[in-house]
C-alpha cells in the first residue's frame, strides 16, 4: 500500500490534470505539477479499456511499486510535486514499467 504522505487525494485529481505538465510513454502518460506539501504525491488512473478487474488491480501494483523504487533511485523523494499516472496499455512486466517512468521522471526533470 501507498504510504497516505505519498498519496494524491481524489479532489486533486482533476486539477493535476487540467493544470499540469504531460510526458507521454508507451504504456501511460505522467502528468505533473508543483504542490507545497514537502513531498510528492501520486495517483493512478487505470481505466476499464486496459482490461478486466485482476488486470487494472496488477498493472496498480506494479505502477505503484515501480513509482516508488523509481522516485528512490532518482533522489527525489523530497520534491513538491503532485503525479497522475494515466495508464493506455496493460503492462504486466515491473521492468518495463519501471523502466518507462524513470526515463518520464528524467524528461521531467529536464523542462
């Protein structure tokens, strides 16, 4: 489970979205923006077109776990921004996706 610092709450989830920088991938598209928490916060949108209930809940667990270990590699894991992870195709290789977020977050880093 996520730890409730790390989490994106649901309120701003539009916000993110509308308001926010966008680094596409093959499985999914990072949206990004600057918060004032002290740290970051993510959510997952995973929609029904990636496949049935088993599927959607893996690729979160997946996207979850490669987000965090990506996050820690990278050292940033004391800036101020808020993430939304739209998912557009099922992946159920950790590498992969782990992979792709890491080269989102260095694109990121890079604007």
């Amino acid at each position: 489970m996520l730890p409730k610092k790390f989490r994106l709450p649901v309120e701003n989830f539009e916000s993110v979205y509308r308001t926010g920088k966008k680094v596409r991938g093959k499985y999914g598209m990072l949206v990004f923006s600057e918060n004032n928490v002290g740290n970051p916060r993510i959510g997952f949108v995973v929609s029904k077109k990636i496949g049935n209930a088993v599927m959607r809940h893996r690729m979160t667990r997946l996207l979850r776990n490669s987000f965090l270990d990506a996050i820690n590699e990278l050292n940033m894991s004391d800036i101020n921004f808020d993430f939304q992870y739209v998912a557009f195709m099922y992946c159920d290789k950790y590498s992969l996706l782990k992979e792709e977020i890491k080269n989102q977050l260095m694109q990121m880093k890079n604007d």
